[in-house]
C-alpha cells in the first residue's frame, strides 16, 4: 500500500460495503486491518489499523470495534462497524473474497497509475465514530 499523501476526493458509490455479511465475533482484539477508502495507483487504499475492543458503533446502534490507528494523531482511537474492517494479517477468505471483490469495483473506474483516490465513504464524528456514507444519519 502506498501511504497516504493527499489524496484527491472523487466520490464514487460503494454498493459492496454495506451489503457484507460479516458478525462481530470474526475479529478479535489484536487483530491488524484496513479500512478501505478508495484506490492509489492499481491497488486498493487505505487505512492500516490495530482492533483494541468491542465497542458500541453509534451510528448504527450494532456491536462495533475500537481501532487504534498509530498515525491517527489527536483521533488515535476510533470506534468502527466490523463491515468496514478488512483483515490483512491473517490469512481470512472472507476478508479476500471483500478484497476482490472491492478491487473489481474501484480498479476500472480509477486507472491513473499514480493518482491517490479518496472515494469518500467515510467521516469520524466529533466523538470518534467512523461511519460510512450508508450509515450516516442526519440526527448524529
Ligand atoms: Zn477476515
């Protein structure tokens, strides 16, 4: 993955993240993951962050997941839902089959071998919840 500079902002729709069937209990504290936000170059881009413990997700009143992100700086703590989270440590078909899945998407629609996409999905509330665009709600 290549770090994240400043990436350029072209909204493109994620009909896969919302529709993953995932349960809470595949992660588990300690685990490493990404949080996908668009493309760099011919891959896949994101944000690389550690699960730390079972957190409620606000936004989606569901059992969500407190992630630490080591570059995160004055948010280095945010609480997410386990379908935005994407295992990369551990060798997990399901998060592949995600993977693939999210590459098949978003490769074809953004070819420029050197440009870095921000898709879109995502804010962090003033409280540290990360949500995605099919989530948010106008009363939070
Ligand atoms: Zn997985």
């Amino acid at each position: 993955m290549i770090p994240p500079s400043t990436p350029a902002f072209a909204p493109t729709p994620d009909p896969l993240t919302p529709a993953r069937d995932i349960t809470h209990a595949h992660f588990q504290a300690g685990d490493q993951i990404i949080v996908i936000k668009g493309v760099a170059g011919r891959e896949l881009w994101g944000d690389s962050l550690r699960v730390v413990a079972p957190s409620w997700h606000t936004p989606t009143d569901e059992d969500g997941w407190r992630l630490y992100d080591a570059t995160g700086g004055a948010q280095s703590y945010i609480t997410a839902h386990p379908r935005y989270l994407v295992h990369l440590t551990r060798r997990c078909p399901d998060c592949l089959i995600h993977l693939r899945a999210m590459e098949n998407h978003l490769l074809p629609k953004h070819r420029d071998p050197h440009a870095l996409i921000d898709c879109g999905w995502y804010t962090t509330t003033a409280l540290g919840q990360l949500v995605h665009v099919a989530d948010a709600r106008g009363d939070r």
